[in-house]
C-alpha cells in the first residue's frame, strides 16, 4: 500500500498542467468577484456618501505599498515551490514554505502595527482630512492594515496551491471571501454607514480567505507545511527573487495609485470617489483579463529547459490571445462608458467620471502588454526586467500627473495612466526583441502584440465617436447598456481575428481559437 502511494504521488507531480481547466477556474472566480463587487458599489455609495467612500479610497491607497511586499512575497514563494514539486525536494520546500511564513508574520507584523499607530496621522497631514467623513480615521487605518495582514499570511498558504496549480481551489477561495465581504456590507454598513465599516467589511473577507487557504493546505498539502523558521539558504532564494519584484511591485504601485495620492493631496475627497468609481470598473475588467492568464506563470515556470523558439512561439501565441480578450473586454466599456455609469452609480457620478472611465480603459488595454511578458520574465527569473518595466512605468505615470492634474484639474486624471502604459509598452518591445535572438520578432511583436490591442481602440473609440453623434442618445438602462458593450466586444474580436489572418502566423492563431472553443463549446461548431 506504501508502495502504491508513493507512485500515486508521483503521478500527482508529473501530471501535466491543465492550462484552459485552470483559466476557467480563474474567470469564474473573476465574474463572481466582478458581479458582486459591482453590485454592492451603489449601495455603499448611497449608504456611506461620496465623502466617506472617497476617505476609505485613499486609506486603501495608503494601505497599498503594504501589498508591494506581500505580492513580492506570494509571487517568489509560489515560483521557488513551482520548481520543488518533487518528492525528493519535498525537505527544501519544506524550508522556503517555513521561511516565508516567517517573514510574512514577522514582517507583516511590523507593517500592520505601522499603519496602525502612524497612519491616520500621516493621512491627515498630507491629505487635509478634516471633518465628519474622516472622523473614524483611526479605525479605518487598523481594520485596513488587519486585513492586509490576513492578506499577506494568506499569500504564502496560497502559494503553495499556485506551485501546483491548484487553481479550483484558489478560485472557491476568492469566491467565498468576495460573498463574505459583500454579505457584510449589506448587513453591516447601514447600521454604521463609515468609512471604517467598509474597510472592515473588506477585512472580514480576508479573514475568511487566511482560514479556508489554512483549512484546505492542512487537508491536501499537509506533508509540505512547516511552522516558521528562518532557513539562510531558503531566505537567499527568497531575497534574490523578491528583492527586485518589490522594486516591480513598487513600481505597479506608482502607476496605479499615482493619481489618486495627488487628487488627495490636492482636491476635496469626493473627487477621490469619482475616481475611484471609474478606477474600479476598469480595474476589475483589468485584474479579471489579468487573472484567466495568471495560470501561466506556474506553466512558465516548468518550461526552463525548453528550447528558446518553443518558450517564443507559447510567448506570443499566449500573449495574442490575451491582448484579443483585455481589448475586447476593456475595449466594450469605451462606448457605453457614460450611460453605464449612469445606470450603475447615478447622474452625477457619469457627469464626472465618464471621460475619466474611458481614457482608463484605453490605458487599460495598453497596459495588457504586460501580462504574459511579465509572468514569463518571472517565470523565468528575470525580475530585474520585470522592475525595470514597472519602475519606467510608475516614474512616467507619476512625473505625468504632477504636470497635468494642477493644470487641468480632476478630469485630467487618467492621461498619466495612458503615458505610464504607453512607456512600459515601448520597454516591453524593446526588450521583447532583445531577449529572444530569432528571426522576424520584429513581426511576431506586431502581430501578436501590437495588432490586437491597436484595434480595440481603434475599434471602441470609433463606435463611441458614432453613438455620441447618432440621431438617438443611448438610454441609461442595463439592457441597452448591456447590448452595445456585448456588441462591441463582440465588433473588436472579429476584427482582430480578421486582422490576425493578415500575417503569417495566421494559422497559429486558428488553432489556438479552435482549441478553446472545443474546450468551452459543447456543440462541434468548428
């Protein structure tokens, strides 16, 4: 029976990964979190007010440089495990595992009880938050920093499904502390409608995700945990990856919470709540395009003794089909940005935000650059390339919205976002064409980058250009809404599938197309 076991757990390590079974997992957990955080937006509006919304906006903002640290953390434990899958390397797994919990609690600790002491303080001075919205200041500041903490912990537990990718648990992980999170809030913030009540509302559902991910790795992967324990060797690995994923991090972090440090700096915090309205819509369509590809970075992981021409042709082929998807799906938000709004928060806040919400869309869909190229430089251990790429993007967004917001006021923010992305797009060519010594890369980035994402804007900028000139005006409904962005998503995906015939990687592209729709179709429709 020993002997049994021991072959069953080495058929579990060697089983091949299930790339379109894991992305699936990932965009239901995605749509789950999408519908839910969408719903509950206008409810916490009318509950809480734009002043108190946009007060929790900027405590998650200050929050935020935490997540530089536990994101670089996640992402290096789940690589160094990716690659100690074995039964052989199960001890020094063991270590990186008790290694990372370590810092996590540890250092986690020291961050939590620093925002916790300091930050509302530092908000107020560098915020100019008086009065009743930010009264409970304090509170939000700890329950924020709480969550995060839960957050971080969590990671590390996480990794260890990511290693082997166990994406269905993830999902039902991120699904169970969304329904938490959203079912708190409906209870929870009319009885107490402040700031603090809604990031503790957030906490909860971190809560619930640190115990199901300690509940299940306990259960499945128990011979892997280890309680924490610093291991020099183990450390090093960590350090040596994660050192320049928290420059990354830093990086990302500059180009996403840029504008809305300075809104707060210098305007009212209502406005930081438009923002943050039009932010969160784009970001979710953003993180749920970013979440279906996450699967590749373990995949990329266990490519390491590939040849360079096949690491390249599962680069591009991966990076076509998810540049069609962001473009389609950001791309559908771009015409119907200002009745959308309207149906979803109100007329005011779609006077405000509906410019704003379009120009992050297209920063959006530009930034979609990033997402296979960089799981695929830290697959491969390349995370000076990936800090050099986030740090030329956050110093760009940031210079960009300090010339352009005191200029032009609140609705210039967002052309940061599009210069950021349009610097990090640029950096990732460049350093796509010298990575990789194969003939016609200057092709392949075009046609499998480049192409894609230029006709999703294209394409949403020219419908949206037709619906605001049309003899009719769209009404602010969901079904009407719904239509046209399902209608314009539906536009940019043929035609980047009509563009993707013109090259010479016409047929590549077919086939992955036909794979996936076999996959998810069930009729023979293909």
């Amino acid at each position: 029976m020993a002997g049994k076991g021991r072959v069953a757990g080495m058929a579990l390590e060697k089983r091949p990964p299930d790339l379109l079974g894991n992305s699936a997992w990932n965009a239901i957990a995605f749509v789950v979190a999408v519908v839910l955080n969408l719903a509950i937006l206008p409810f916490v509006i009318a509950r809480l007010g734009l002043a108190a919304f946009g007060v929790a906006s900027l405590v998650t903002a200050c929050i935020a440089p935490a997540l530089v640290f536990s994101n670089a953390l996640g992402l290096s434990t789940a690589r160094e495990l990716a690659l100690r899958l074995g039964p052989s390397d199960r001890d020094d797994a063991r270590r990186l595992f008790a290694t990372a919990i370590a810092l996590a609690t540890v250092a986690g600790g020291l961050i939590t009880i620093f925002f916790g002491v300091a930050g509302a303080p530092l908000a107020r001075l560098g915020f100019h938050l008086p009065g009743p919205a930010a009264h409970d200041l304090g509170l939000a500041f700890g329950l924020a920093s709480a969550g995060w903490l839960c957050q971080c912990v969590s990671a590390v537990f996480v990794s260890l499904l990511t290693a082997r990718q166990d994406y269905r648990r993830i999902a039902l992980i991120g699904i169970a502390s969304t329904v938490v999170s959203t079912l708190s809030m409906l209870l929870l913030i009319p009885a107490a409608p402040y700031a603090s009540t809604f990031l503790g509302c957030q906490a909860l559902g971190f809560v619930t995700g640190l115990l199901m991910a300690l509940a299940w790795s306990r259960g499945a992967i128990r011979p892997w945990l280890a309680p924490p324990a610093l291991h020099r060797k183990a450390l090093g690995r960590l350090v040596r990856l994660g050192g320049w994923q928290v420059a990354a991090q830093g990086g990302a972090l500059l180009a996403v919470q840029a504008d809305r440090y300075l809104l707060g700096a210098l305007l009212q915090p209502q406005f930081v709540g438009f923002y943050g309205v039009a932010q969160r819509l784009q970001e979710a369509t953003y993180i749920g395009i970013l979440k279906v590809g996450e699967i590749l970075f373990p995949f990329f992981s266990t490519l390491q003794k590939e040849s360079d021409d096949r690491k390249v042709d599962l680069l591009f082929r991966s990076s076509w089909i998810l540049n069609l998807l962001a473009a389609s799906a950001l791309g559908a938000l771009i015409p119907v940005a200002g009745p959308l709004l309207h149906v979803w928060t109100g007329a005011e806040v779609a006077a405000e935000a509906a410019q704003v919400l379009v120009v992050l869309s297209i920063a959006g869909i530009l930034g979609s650059t990033a997402n296979v190229f960089g799981f695929y430089l830290l697959a491969q251990g390349r995370s000076r390339s990936n800090a050099l790429i986030a740090l030329i993007t956050g110093i760009v967004t940031l210079a960009t919205s300090a010339i352009v917001l005191p200029g032009f006021g609140w609705q210039a923010a967002g052309w940061s976002a599009c210069a950021g992305m349009m610097a990090q797009m640029t950096t990732i060519v460049l350093l796509l064409c010298r990575s990789f010594d194969s003939a016609g890369m200057w092709l392949r980035v075009v046609h499998s980058v480049l192409m894609p994402l230029g006709v999703g804007i294209a394409t949403a900028l020219t419908l949206r250009y037709g619906l605001d000139h049309a003899p009719f005006r769209l009404a602010p409904s969901w079904w009407s809404v719904g239509a046209v962005a399902l209608l314009t998503a539906v536009i940019i995906f043929v035609l980047g599938v009509a563009a993707s015939q013109l090259g010479p990687y016409r047929s590549a592209c077919l086939q992955d197309l036909r794979a996936i729709f076999s996959r998810f179709v069930p009729l023979k429709v293909i």
